[in-house]
C-alpha cells in the first residue's frame, strides 16, 4: 500500500480497511471523494448514510483536519490511516494532537 494522491489515497485505505474489517464496501458512497485532492467532490445525498457519532465505535470512519482533511479508520482505540510516509496505527488521543479537531462518523445505510 503505497500512497498516492491520485490512485491509493487516505480515504482508499479507509475504504479498504472497513471493508476488511466488516466485509461492508463503502467505496460506492464515497466515490466523488475518491480522487486526488484537486478533484474532489462532495455528495451530500450519498454522505447521508454516514451519521455522525458523539464518541467513536468500533470500527467507524474518522475524519481528521488539520492543514488538510485527513480520513482513517477508528478501531479498538487507535486510527488507522495512511499517509506518504506509509501505514499508520496512531492513538486517538495521539491523533488529535497531530491533525487537531477528529470526527467519527458510522456507516447507516438507508
């Protein structure tokens, strides 16, 4: 898994690792966003089957901004996410010092 902003991104990893973890592929909701950063796009409609969580699940989705928006996968207290320098399993409390506010969301499909 080697990062690349056009084709293996943060949010695919994201993708691929919540499929791996609960065999659900949430690719296809986020599909707009799954592009190098110039080109991204949001869909509201398809972002409605993700709510936003007071305090992250096991696993969730989790949205991280700092200089940018970073995403990851919450579980069993650590995010795992990717970025240039690779692979990563950072604390929460870890990820909040580097990348600032970090919010949870879970997948509910309507």
């Amino acid at each position: 898994m080697t990062y690349n902003d056009k084709t293996y991104n943060c949010l695919h990893y994201s993708v691929d690792k919540y499929k791996a973890l609960t065999g659900i592929d949430v690719g296809l909701y986020v599909s707009e966003l799954l592009t190098d950063k110039n080109a991204r796009a949001i869909n509201p409609a398809k972002l409605a089957n993700f709510s936003l969580l007071d305090a992250p699940v096991s696993p969730c989705l989790a949205v991280m901004r700092g200089v940018g928006a970073h995403a990851g996968i919450y579980h069993d207290g650590v995010i795992h996410h990717l970025t240039e320098a690779g692979e990563h399993a950072t604390p929460a409390h870890i990820a909040q010092l580097q990348y600032g506010a970090i919010k949870y969301y879970a997948f509910c499909p309507t």
